[in-house]
C-alpha cells in the first residue's frame, strides 16, 4: 500500500510542476528512501550544484524503481479483479445483513442500502478502460519532459569526460527506450494507484466521523466498517455509551486512587509521628545513660562510649530505615497524583473519538499501577534493644541502670456503638508497640460550639487498664478524649483525640396530643436534649388480665421525628413507651402512657378556642358564661375564633368511622360537627364549605334544629329534644351522621366528599355547657342503609 501511494503522490507532483520536471522523480516513499537515495535542503535543487550532488547509478536507481512500479501494477490489478469478482456476491452479503438486522420484510429498505452501495463501488472503481488512456497521456509527458535532464547530464558528462562520450551516448539511448517502456506498461499500476489514493483518502475522511466503538479492537471505527469492512464480526457499541462506560471505569478507578493516596498519606503522617519518636526516646535512651554512667565515670568510660556508640549506629539504621520508607511514599504520592492529574485532563477531552482513545492507554496504565502493592508496614521500630552492661566490678551499679525507653503514643478507638448511658461513657485505646507501661493518663473535656471551647475544664484520671467507664456526665452531650501512656523513663506523647457521646435523654409524651381509634394511634413526644437525636423507638405493651403489661410486645425503631403513627389491634389496651437512640447507645424509657383501642380519641386545640370560651379541668368540657361582648379584648391567638364563640378538636388523621358523643342541655343554643384545619375564623360554623354542623336555637314556639353547610340547611322538623347527640364520621362513605343517642334515632346524615381529614369543632350561642365524650365504641344501632 506504501509503495502505491508513493507513486500516486509521484502522479501528481509532475503534473502540478510542470517547470520542475526537468529534474529526475523523486520517490517519497520510505522503500525508496532505504535503497539508499539521498535527500538535501529544497534550496538546493535550483542551483548548479544540483547536477554534481547526485550519484551516476541515478539511472540505475531509475531503472530498479520502474521494476517496483511495474510489480505494484500487477498487484494493484490483481486487487481490482477480486473487487470486481466480490461485487457479484454482493447482492447475497446484503441480503445476509437485511435478514440479521430485520430488514427483509422491508424489501425498499434492502433495494436501497443495495443500489446505495454499489453506486457507491462504482464511483469508487470506474472503468478500466478509461482509467487506463486517461493516465498514459500524463505519464508518457512526464517521461517526455524528461529527456532534457539527461541531454543536460550527458552534456555535463562529455565535457568532463571526452574520450567516452560516444560509449554515454548508446547507453543513455538504451536506457531511454526501456524507460519509455517501463512508462507505457506501467500506466495501468499508475491509475490503479490513483484509485487506491483516492480510497484511501475517502476512507480517512470517514474515519475521522467514526460513531461507534469496536470492543474487540478496543478503537472508535465507522459503522460502515462493522457492516461490511474488517470490524464486520466483531462487537461494538454506541459512542456515547462507550465512552460512558469509559468514564464510569476511569471514574472508578479515580476513587481506588484517591483512596490509596488517602492511606499512603495516613501512613506517611504516622511514619512523621514515628520518626519523632524515635528522636525523643533516643534523647530519653541517652539522658538515662548519661545520669548512670556519670556516677561511675572512671570504671566505665570505656564501656559508656561504646554502648553509646552502638546505641548511635541502631539510631542511625532505625532512621535511615524510617526515611527511606518515607522518601519511598513521597515518590509513591507524586506517582498517584501525576496519575490523578493526567486523568483529570483526559476527563475534559470534549472529542469523544481522542478520548476513547485515549482512555483505553489511560486505564490500562491505572489498572497497572493499582496492582502494584504499597507498603505500608514499618521497616522497623521505634524501640531500642535493651542493653545492660555486664561488668562484675561494677555489677551493682550496672544492674540500676535503666534502659527502657519511653513508651510510644497510644491509639484511643473510637466510640462503639451502645456503649454509654445518659450519664457514663466507656472509654478504650490500645497500643502500637509492645511497650513498658505503669499505667496511662486519661483526660476529658465535654465539646463546646462555643468560642472559648478551649477554657473548658479538664479533667484527668490515672487508670491500670486500657479502659475506663467514666460517670457523672450530661446525657447527649459529646466529651474529648485523650491519653497517654506512663512508665518509669517519662509519659509518652498525648494520642489523637476522640469524641465520644452520651446516650439522649428519655423523650417526654404529649398526653393532651394522643389521637386514636378502634385500629390506630398517633403519638407525639418531645426530646429533652438540646442536642438532636439520630431516631428513636417506640415500645408497646399489650395489656391483658393475666399480664402485668410489662412485656414489651413489639418495637418500632428508626422512628426519624417525634411522632408515630401506630396501627392497633380493635378493643384492646396498650402501654406505650418512647427511647431516643444516638451513637452512644439508648436513653431510659419515658414515662408510659396507656391508649385505649375502643373508640376514637381526640384533645381539643386550647389554641383555637375563643377568649370567652373556658374549658374544664377534665379537658373536655366547654363552658361559656357570658355573650354580652362576644369580639372581646381579651387575648386572642392567631389561630382562635374570633366572632364563633367556638373550638376545634384534634384532628382525626385516621381513614374509616369514628364516633363521639356530645352532652347538651336542653335551653343551651350550640353548634357540633367537624371543620377542615382551614375553616374561616371569623366566620360560623356551618356558614362556609369548609364546616358542617348541626345547630340548636330556640324560638318562642318550638326548638328549632338546623343541619348547616354554607349557610343551607334542608327543612327537618325533631320532636324530642336531644340530650345526647352521637355524631358518626365515616371517611370511606364520605358521610357524616347525627343521631339521638337517648333513644338510638337517626336525624340527619351529610354526604360530602371530604378531600381532607376533618377536625370536631363545637361552639356555644348562648351561656351554657357542652360535655364532650370519646373513645366510645360505635353503636350497632348508627348503621345506615
């Protein structure tokens, strides 16, 4: 292929230069240019030296390069015989594919792709025939207009060399007949040659638009070249999804080096630690000597400078030891982030073809260096041998001699999980090496947001073990700790500090916002900490006769806020309890509150009552005393009634029925039902579309009932005064009923569809009393057709 375009490129070089062709060709390619031609300055092919530069086997060379030109027009023809004898299975390929990709059953799909396709051949093959006498008229004018460089070379010859000039002049004529015909033959590898450039040339354009990846080849192609070039059997992929998939691997990869660097960094710091430690045991190692053998100075000069010689040389091993391993993890380090910087810019590549390339190499290396294993052991310890001089002139002096080092830093763990209670912590370290140690120090301060955190006050104990229980403390609060290690040669560095934390306090329930029914209850605490919780558990215990309720009988965990929704077994009793968990462990149950399964239950809202409205000690008793100034001054919250002299009810946030009854007196003038959260304040009950309501007056004649839902109400005449009124919600049947709970006589029924959950609400016209009554179970006799 090398040599065809080489002299494709020869082709044209004639035919746009015409005012160079009086020199000889020059082949550019490089099987030319290794048979020994020689290539010089371009400013020196104009000037008269150029005849003297070039060798006089040119001609042979000439004649070596038309032989090469003659072999490639055989292959080149060769090739153009099989693409043509390929053509005609063409038709068979193209039918294969359509089967493969479904495009059979659409005979103008395959009708298409086949005529595109050999249009396509056929502009890029065109007749032998033309091709031929187009390129002989060329090439036999380029061999023409060369003939003047060799009069000239022959010239040039005779001038120097007189006495064989008529020897040149038969050999030039011999050789300019057979390169006539060695031009004349070659016309045919010479067009071939043309073709096979312009193929190439075409095929590099295409190319360069590739818009699939070769996963076997692992390179960006055409998708011409999977239908019917060298990928055709291969398995590719989309682009975009290659080079996805690309990210997602080198993204991964990413996050494995930045974890390593993380641990390479960790130990690198821990060997700086080490180093230092070293140092400062040395200085201790040598003080000690010193004290000792100062004493006995004249006996044991010699031996002094001995041990003190050798305890230089362990020093200098451990620190040259110690150092390499650290100059080790800095190359390490910049390796990493050279890597992690190369990656990064590989990341921003916005041509998605350079980047898959690019990203292959790029994965490849990082799978390569990730393999690599990192040391991250010490190559030696910080301890010193133990050396004791044996002297037996001086066997007493030398057996007071001290030689245990200082001992190391100790590692405090971190906080277990349920190891604290609301008032103690327990407290574990641990040490690096095998060290001599008396006992340990341990200090604590609790942590602060505060700025002067660091005055804190500091508290310290002296303990034998590697752990301490540590009491007294405030319960959710975090504490700091550290420690350090105690022998007879002095008290180690100070460890990392830990934070640790106290367990929460037991929650507290709201009693007055319980609601519950027949098969569930909603439960509302608060926490006593300032600091939050992670969550908290609710306990149940179910109450029997034969239990003491005692046994939890089901738990509820991972309770995120302060309240629960709890579903309920019909007519039973619990015993609730709430903890509050934190990493430190769980806080003390609260107090227990008992819910009852038999009805609905629910509190009235003291902060939508109105000013003149009271409500009783049992909490569910309304009172009013007075009406002679219902918009009093007295003090009104933002969310009471102002004008109804009236109040809601908690809301009943459960889907089926519910049933409560109402105590009246029959000279009192009230209103009872239930109102959406965003009923008007300082409208009626009943006056709007967001209340329903059944309302007694009384008229000089009768006492008149009214069944309101804004502002209407249907003509119903009762004859007995109620007493007691039963009030049924029922969500499912979006209905809501009113009964005679006295003599079990139904009165009125709304039919509403509800599109929120609904609150009681009860209000007083006149000076009177209301005597409200849930957790009733619902009578047989309010069951409506």
């Amino acid at each position: 292929m090398s040599s065809r375009s080489g002299s494709a490129r020869e082709y044209e070089t004639s035919d746009r230069s015409p005012g160079l062709s009086a020199f000889p060709p020059v082949p550019e390619s490089s099987e030319t240019e290794a048979e020994g031609l020689i290539f010089y300055h371009m400013d020196l092919y104009g000037s008269k030296e150029r005849f003297d530069i070039f060798p006089e086997e040119l001609t042979g060379q000439e004649d070596r390069s038309l032989g090469d030109t003659r072999k490639e027009s055989a292959l080149s023809s060769e090739k153009f015989q099989r693409s043509q004898e390929a053509g005609y299975d063409l038709e068979k390929e193209v039918a294969e594919l359509a089967k493969m990709y479904g495009l059979d059953e659409d005979r103008e799909k395959e009708l298409e792709l086949l005529g595109g396709h050999l249009e396509m051949v056929e502009s890029r093959w065109p007749p032998a025939r033309t091709e031929k006498a187009g390129s002989q008229g060329p090439i036999y004018n380029a061999s023409k207009s060369s003939s003047p460089m060799k009069d000239q070379s022959q010239s040039t010859k005779q001038q120097g060399l007189p006495g064989e000039a008529s020897q040149d002049e038969e050999e030039n004529k011999a050789r300019a007949e057979d390169k006539a015909e060695s031009h004349i033959g070659s016309g045919e590898g010479l067009s071939s040659s043309g073709m096979s450039d312009e193929w190439n040339s075409q095929a590099v354009s295409e190319e360069e638009a590739a818009d699939v990846f070769c996963s076997t080849c692992k390179m960006p192609i055409r998708a011409f070249d999977k239908l019917f070039g060298e990928h055709k059997d291969h398995e590719v992929a989309q682009l975009p999804s290659a080079v996805e998939s690309e990210k997602e691997e080198i993204h991964k990869n990413m996050c494995k080096l930045e974890e390593q660097i993380a641990q390479t960094e960790n130990f690198a710091s821990h060997l700086e630690e080490i180093f230092i430690t070293v140092e400062e045991n040395f200085g201790r190692q040598e003080q000690n000597f010193e004290v000792h053998y100062n004493d006995a100075v004249q006996v044991l000069a010699q031996k002094y400078e001995e041990q003190l010689e050798a305890l230089g040389e362990e020093k200098r091993q451990k620190l040259e030891a110690l150092y390499g391993q650290l100059v080790s993890c800095g190359e390490h380090l910049d390796t990493c982030k050279e890597l992690t910087d190369a990656t990064q810019e590989l990341y921003l590549e916005n041509d998605k073809a350079n980047f898959m390339k690019a990203a292959v190499t790029m994965v490849d290396r990082l799978e390569e260096f990730l393999k690599k294993e990192v040391d991250l052991e010490l190559s030696t310890l910080p301890d010193f041998e133990e050396r004791v001089i044996d002297f037996s002139e001086v066997e007493q002096l030398m057996n007071s001699i001290n030689t245990i080092p200082a001992p190391c830093a100790p590692v405090i763990n971190p906080q277990a999980p349920n190891t604290a209670t609301g008032t103690s912590l327990r407290v574990c370290w641990g040490l690096f090496s095998d060290d001599t140690v008396e006992c340990y120090q341990l200090c604590y301060k609790p942590v602060s947001n505060e700025r002067r955190s660091d005055e804190q006050a500091e508290h310290t104990l002296k303990v034998k073990e590697t752990y301490c229980t540590i009491t007294n403390l405030l319960p959710n609060t975090q504490y700091e700790f550290w420690v350090s290690a105690l022998n007879a040669s002095g008290i180690s560095p100070p460890s990392e500090k830990a934070v640790y934390v106290t367990a929460p306090s037991p929650p507290t329930i709201k009693n007055k916002k319980i609601r519950s029914c027949e098969n569930a209850a909603l439960v509302c605490w608060e926490s006593r900490d300032i600091n939050p919780v992670d969550s908290y558990t609710v306990e149940l215990s179910k109450l029997t006769d034969e239990e003491n309720g005692d046994t939890i009988t089901e738990s509820i965990v991972g309770i995120p806020n302060c309240e629960v929704l709890i579903h309920l077994q019909p007519t039973q009793s619990y015993r609730i309890c709430i903890r509050a968990l934190n990493l430190g462990g769980s806080s003390e149950r609260s107090e227990p509150v008992l819910i009852h399964t038999t009805g609905t239950y629910f509190c009235l809202n003291e902060d939508t009552a109105h000013p003149l409205l009271a409500i009783l000690d049992d909490g569910f008793t309304i009172a009013c005393d007075e009406l002679e100034n219902p918009e009093c001054d007295l003090p009104v919250y933002d969310n009471s009634f102002t004008r109804c002299i009236g109040i809601l009810g908690s809301l009943i946030p459960f889907p089926g029925k519910h049933y409560w009854e109402v105590e009246v007196e029959e000279d009192t003038e009230y209103r009872i039902g239930v109102a959406f959260e965003n009923t008007p304040r300082h409208g009626y009950l009943g006056a709007n579309n967001s209340s329903w309501c059944m309302r007694h007056i009384i008229t000089p004649s009768r006492h008149k009932y009214e069944f309101l839902h804004s502002g209407m109400t249907p003509d119903i005449r009762i004859t007995t005064p109620p007493r007691r009124i039963g009030i049924l919600l029922d969500y499912e049947k979006c209905r809501l009923s009113f009964f005679n709970a006295d003599i079990a006589q139904h009165l009125y029924a709304f039919n509403s569809h509800f599109q929120h959950y609904v609150h009681p609400c009860f209000a007083l016209e006149t000076p009177g009393i209301l005597r409200i009554h849930t957790g009733i179970a619902i009578p047989p006799w309010t069951a409506l057709p």
